[in-house]
C-alpha cells in the first residue's frame, strides 16, 4: 500500500479490498442450497471462538455465515474481518 491507502498495482484502495474479499467468501454463500453446519462440527478452536468469545456480540446473520464456511483458512479470514 502507499501513502494514500492504494496498492500500487492495482489502485484498490485497502478498504475497498477487504470488502472484495469479504463479498468473495460471503456471495456463494447466499446461494440456496449450502448447507449450514453445526458448532460441533468445528475444529475446537473455532468452536470456542463461535461459543464463547464472540456469543453475545456476533450477530445471527454473522453466525450463519461463518457456520457455512467451508475451511479453517475462509474461518480465519472471517474472524480478522469480524475485528476490523
């Protein structure tokens, strides 16, 4: 990124990528059909991010998509976005 927030080769400013990326892992998620998993079925670590650290402030919509998240890499994404 340079000085004013762009990357230098492609001009996208770094607000404007992070919300690509989001819309990249979240749009096929709005297609009917995905399944939804349980909390249970996380690995452990995501589990107790889901369950504890963030029970009360995540929201149901948030929820539901990060419960459709196919890969821990896709989870992690989702839980640095869920920061910012």
């Amino acid at each position: 990124m340079t000085e004013n927030g762009r990357c230098p080769r492609t001009g996208i400013s770094g607000r404007a990528f992070l919300f690509l990326s989001i819309l990249a892992l979240v749009l096929p998620l709005l297609i009917p059909g995905q399944a939804k998993k349980s909390v249970k079925d996380l690995p452990e670590r995501y589990r107790k991010w889901i369950a504890e650290d963030v029970v009360f402030i995540i929201s149901p919509k948030e929820r539901d998509v990060f419960l459709q998240l196919e890969s821990d890499r896709e989870r992690d994404i989702f839980i640095e976005a869920f920061w910012k």
